[in-house]
C-alpha cells in the first residue's frame, strides 16, 4: 500500500495557527516536559561560520501526542537582513511514518519563540504592564511583542534599543504598522540599552550578543526580563549580576540553560550554584512551583528554545490545517 505525506508551505502553516493558540500549546508542552510526559534529546548545533550560519536541530516528542517532529532552523547572519529559514518533518506517533514536511521558512521557530516569551510574560510578568524594552531589532522584537500583546495588552509604551540604529527605527516603522499589537501604543527608538531598560516592567532581550547588554542596577523593582539570545555557550545578554539580584530565576530547561543559556555564565561564576537552584517554566505552568508572587517581584526567565516547543506547533498545524497542502506519494 502507498503512503502519502502531506506538505503545507508557509502560507498554509501561517494560516493555520495564530500566536494565540501557540501559546495555549507551548504552555502545556512546558507543563508536560517538566512533568516527565516529554521526550527531548540534546539540540545539535551546526555552524557555517564563513558566512555567519547558525543551524539548530531539535526534535521531541509530547506523551499521547499523535505526532512527533524533527526540526531545522537557520539564520545566515552575514546578509542584511539576515535569511533565516527551516522545516519541521512531522512523524505518525503510532508507527515513526512520516506525516508531513512543513516548508515554513521557519516561521513556525518564530512563532513558538513568540510563544514561550508569551508563557514567560503571563505567568512571570507584572499584572499591569505600561512600558516595555526590547533589546533586539531582528524577527523576535516583533514576535515577542504580538506574544506580549495576548497576555498583557495594557502595554502604551515601547523602547527599543539595536546596535544598528537604523535597523532600531525600521523596526520601530514595522512595529507602528503591526496588527495585533495595542492600539496607540508609542514606539521609539532608545539611545542606549539603559535607557531602554529604565522604569520599564518588561524588558525583552532579543539579540546574538557576545557580552552582557543588561545590568542589575537598570532594572526596576518588581520588573520581569526575558532573555532568548543565549542559545550558544558564547553568546550573552544579561550581566550575571542580573540573576544574582532576581528574585525569581526561570529556566525552560535546567540541562539545556545550564549548558548554553544565561544560566550557563551564571554557573561559571558561581553566582547559581546549581541548576537544581532554578524553577523550570514548565513547573510553574503546571503548578508545582509558584511563579510570581508580589509586585516588586525582580523575575527572570532564560529561554534557549527546546524541542517540545515545535513539538507542539506542529501539533496544533496538523490539527489545524485540514486538507490543505500538496500530497507526495512514497
């Protein structure tokens, strides 16, 4: 008998699943890794350093789920504006067969990225938030703000901070343009990252820095900071003293963060002494830690990205996308 896998390009994957639902799925696909009811092998990272090329490979499996996935992204960061590009092969959980290719140019990494800075926001962030900083100018700026704008839609102020300026203030043009985000909310562009981190509840950092951006003494009381540039043990945005002062530290994945995250430099320098020291996000989504618990509440949440994230992406696609897509016949 001839099996058939279904392919959804990006358009087809786009429509099938808004930032919304990807949150909803991205939490429980946290809860559940946290609670042992995940499969997730080491990432392999794959670098291409003459033209700057960065590629991830991550695959998971969700207890129950109907399929599994493998994924490759990329980002060539020698290009102005960077390519970045990827697919998630998705696999019938029941007999390994594979279900579906989805040629998303890797969409569906910036979406589940979103997502996760999303969960981070709605159970780490204050309740009323009013300014933002975004440290960062590339896809995350705006995906993280669509992911904030579904669980904290109060924000009216936005900074953002790039060492390019002229990318900060396309990215400002492109934020002003953006649907979804809170209507009259200002944007501008921030001189330098103290000044985009002062008084602002949420700070965002969203860049491949090599050194610390953030220091502890910028931040508010009572501010949450969500950090996702640290995928790689060299890359760094926040000052180690940063996670010193949380009072709140969160990972996604104690294992991976230990090894590439902020946490990673924090270890080093014995300001955490142990991974075990450090909540999982997905122990505060599924109940077994608290997360935030007053308004002066200094939190932190490192996000390196892990393979559950996709996982449940892909999930909510195929469940989405009906009988979309072409059919390839093995």
């Amino acid at each position: 008998m001839g099996r058939a896998v279904r392919i959804l390009r990006e358009a087809d994957v786009r429509a099938a699943l808004d930032m919304t639902t990807c949150i909803d799925a991205v939490e429980r696909a946290f809860a559940a890794y946290s609670s042992g009811r995940a499969e997730l092998p080491s990432v392999i990272h794959l670098d291409v350093p003459e033209a700057k090329g960065e590629i991830h490979v991550k695959a998971g499996h969700l207890h129950g789920a109907p399929y599994y996935a493998v994924k490759a992204a990329s980002g060539f960061y020698a290009l102005d504006p960077p390519a970045i590009d990827g697919m998630v092969v998705v696999f019938d959980a029941r007999d390994g067969s594979p279900a579906a290719l989805l040629l998303d140019k890797g969409f569906l990494t910036d979406l589940r990225t979103g997502a996760a800075g999303g969960v981070a926001a709605r159970r780490l962030a204050p309740e009323r938030v009013e300014t933002v900083a975004v440290i960062g100018t590339g896809g995350q700026a705006r995906y993280q703000l669509d992911a904030l704008a579904v669980v904290r839609p109060t924000f009216a102020h936005v900074r953002v901070w790039g060492r390019n300026r002229h990318h900060a203030a396309r990215c400002v043009e492109d934020l002003l343009a953006r649907p979804g985000l809170p209507e009259g909310c200002r944007y501008a562009v921030a001189g330098t990252v103290e000044e985009a981190v002062a008084g602002a509840e949420v700070v965002i950092t969203c860049t491949a820095s090599r050194e610390p951006l953030v220091r502890a003494e910028w931040l508010s009381p009572g501010a949450h900071v969500t950090a996702l540039g640290s995928d790689g043990p060299d890359k760094q945005e926040l000052d180690v003293q940063v996670l010193a002062r949380a009072d709140l530290l969160v990972v996604d994945s104690r294992t991976q963060c230990a090894q590439i995250g902020e946490l990673h430099h924090a270890l080093d320098a014995e300001i955490v002494l142990s991974p075990d020291d450090v909540a999982e996000l997905g122990e505060i989504c599924a109940g077994l830690k608290p997360g935030r618990v007053g308004e002066d509440t200094l939190t932190v949440c490192d996000l390196t990205g892990v393979g559950v994230q996709d996982v449940a992406a892909a999930n909510a696609v195929m469940e989405r996308a009906g009988d979309v897509g072409e059919l390839l016949e093995l």
